[in-house]
C-alpha cells in the first residue's frame, strides 16, 4: 500500500523535479572559464591618402577571454551542491509524509469498516425490540408508548448506521486518492486488523539517545546554511576583478605588421558609485545565521516531538489495555440477547434502549482506542524518523 501511495503522489514528484532542477543548477557551474572567448575583426582604407599613393589595406583582429582568478567557480559550485543535498533531503522528508499519511488513511478507513460493521448489529438489534414490542403491544402485554419508544430507537439505529457508512465511503475514498486512484470509478478495498506499527516504540527510545543531526529535517537546514554561505563567499570573491587576456593582430597603413599581447582589468569602485555586492554578501550571511539558528530549533523541536509522540503512544496503549476481552464479548452478546429479555418480559423497553446505547458506546469506545493507538504508531514513527516509505518500519 504505502510504495503505491509514494509512487502516486503528486507532492512528491514536485520536489523530485525541484531535485532535477538543484542538479541542473549544478551542472550550470561546471564550464570553467566565466565567458565565452570574444573574437573582434575590422578593416578599413583611409579615403585619401597622404602621400597621394594609392592606401593601402588596414585591418585589426583579437581574440580576447575573461578569466575568474579569485575562485568564484568553486564558491558556485560548492553552493548548487549543498542546495542538491538540500533538495534531496525535502524528498525524503516528502516521501514520510506520504507514507504517513497512507498509513493514517489505512487505519481510518479500518476502524470507520468495523464501525460500520457494528452499526449494522445495532440496528439489527434495535430492530428485533422493535419487532417484540411491537407484538406485544399488539397483545396489550405493554404500552403503545413502548413500541413507539422502540420504534423512535430502531430508526436512530438505521441513522448511526448510515453516518457510520458514509464514514467509509469518505475514508476509502481518500485512502483511493492516496494510492493513486480515482474515487469516482474505482476504490480499495480494506483488509486487516487495526493494529500498530510494530516496534516503533523500541527504535523511538533507540533515536532520543542519537544526535538528530542526522534526520532529514535538520539536514535540510544546514544545507541551506552552507549553501548561503558559499553564495556570500562567490560574492566576496567576485569583488576581485577578473582579468581579460587579449592577443591582437593589425597592421596599418604604412603596412607594418604588429602582433601583441593585452591585459584588462576592471577598476572596483566603491559604492554607491561602483558595485561591490555588499547588499549580496550581507543577505546570505544573515540567511546562513537565520538557517542554523532553525536547524537548532528543529533539532530540539524533533526531540520535543519525539517525547511528547512517545508518552502519547504509552497513554493510548494503556487506555486499550483498560477494554477486558471477555467484557467486550458479552456486550456483544447482549446487544444480541436484548429483544430475548425484551420478549420474556424481563426487561422494559427503556431498560433496554439504556443497555444498548450504554453497550454500544463501549464497543464504539474500543474501536476509536484501537484507530487512535495505530494513529498514535504513525505520529511516533514519524516524530522518530523512523523510515516509512517502504511499507512497515
């Protein structure tokens, strides 16, 4: 289910791409000269000539090429690769929260089918009080007032029980969307048994006494730090002018023939006149400064959460610990049992509508323990890092 749901999602094929793009951004940086070499030719006949002889042919050729002496180049390229690991990093952190989500969806759309499921028992119960009260309302072996109370239960029942069904048409609708299909024409059909990821509880405990400087998240940051970095480290550097190398060809008009060597280099002028990227240098540093100081945060967030995602999962355990097997079989029974006390007199139809909704709360307290334990799994899988994407952990 989940490699479906990673395969299908939009989001995460958007920061593939954005991937594709930090790689081809890299690429960009990889010519070693700043420009391409510059070719200039002219040619020229004075229109009269001094000394009344016919002029003669002048002409003029270069071919000239800037170069980066400072090491902008690698500045550059030291960037675009730290935004590749950057990118990289929000991939992975893209495909858990696929997979999380998928695993959310699985374990709704599981609880809201045993829901329903329990609905349908309900009203099938509340029907045969119904049924009996009906008949023995008929025989003046009760009031009126009975069979109207049943009747008014029997249609809430078929009231839970399509909420409940509508529930899971919502929910498998979603988990079909998550797993790439079309919710108008096809839906998935859910298996299982609502039970939590398995040891997610033990690698938690295992990721508190690691560094978090290794998790995606954190990575991301301080790639981003070091990436703003190098930009203000290529700004720094291309305050040092680049020369331009020339070797020129010419000869004039008393046809002498030069060949020579030339060498250009800008002049930097201080700004506002000139330009010495002072705005540039001081806005990645300042960027550099704000992603470590939020990859810090995150570090301790991630820990926060770790906890917190931690003591959760303890709490939701326990309270499913609390729901004894045997109790919850016999409210089952009873649920079943109910028109027979119902019929034999032994119980009222009040007493009986009490019991059931007393019951049925109970039963539907368990399913709603069980969904938010395997919820509980998944927040605690993905607060500790632990890998979700290629299916359990």
């Amino acid at each position: 289910m989940v490699p479906c749901a990673v395969r299908a999602s939009i989001a995460l094929r958007s920061e593939r791409d954005a991937a594709d793009a930090a790689r081809a951004r890299h690429t960009a940086t990889r010519p070693l000269l700043p420009s391409n070499p510059v070719v200039s030719l002219s040619a020229g006949r004075p229109l009269v000539s001094q000394s009344g002889r016919s002029s003669s042919l002048t002409w003029y050729a270069s071919i000239s090429q800037e170069l980066e002496i400072a090491g902008q180049r690698g500045a550059r390229r030291e960037a675009a690769g730290e935004e590749v690991r950057a990118q990289d990093a929000r991939v992975t952190l893209t495909a858990r929260d696929v997979a999380a989500a998928a695993w959310v969806g699985y374990f709704d759309a599981l609880a809201a089918k045993d829901e329903v499921e329990l609905t349908r028992a309900v009203e099938a119960a509340a029907s045969r009080v119904f049924e009996v009260t009906g008949a023995r309302a008929e025989q003046k072996l009760t009031a009126s007032v009975e069979a109207d109370l049943a009747n008014a239960e029997s249609l809430r029942a078929l009231q839970t029980r399509a909420s409940a069904e509508r529930r899971l048409q919502s929910r498998v609708a979603m988990l079909t969307t998550l797993l790439g299909g079309d919710p108008a024409s096809s839906s998935v059909s859910v298996e299982g048994d609502l039970q939590p990821l398995p040891r997610v509880e033990l690698i938690a405990r295992q990721s508190l006494g690691i560094d978090a400087q290794s998790r995606p998240e954190v990575q991301v940051l301080l790639a981003e730090r070091r990436a703003a970095a190098a930009r203000a480290e290529a700004f720094r550097r291309s305050r040092i002018p680049n020369p331009t190398v020339s070797i020129f060809a010419q000869r004039d008009e008393i046809s002498d023939r030069v060949l020579g060597l030339g060498l250009a280099f800008p002049i930097p002028l201080p700004e506002p006149v000139g330009r010495l990227y002072v705005g540039e240098i001081a806005e990645n540093e300042a960027s550099a400064r704000r992603s470590g100081n939020e990859a810090e945060r995150t570090r301790r967030q991630l820990r926060l959460d770790t906890v917190v995602s931690l003591r959760e999962f303890e709490s939701r355990r326990d309270e499913l610990a609390a729901f004894d097997a045997g109790r919850l079989a016999r409210a089952k029974q009873t649920l079943t049992d109910v028109s027979e006390e119902v019929r034999a007199g032994r119980l009222t139809v009040r007493d009986a509508i009490v019991t059931q909704q007393t019951l049925i709360q109970l039963l539907q307290a368990h399913i709603e323990a069980r969904r938010a334990l395997c919820v509980a799994s998944v927040d605690l899988a993905r607060a500790a890092g632990v890998t979700l994407e290629g299916g359990h952990p």
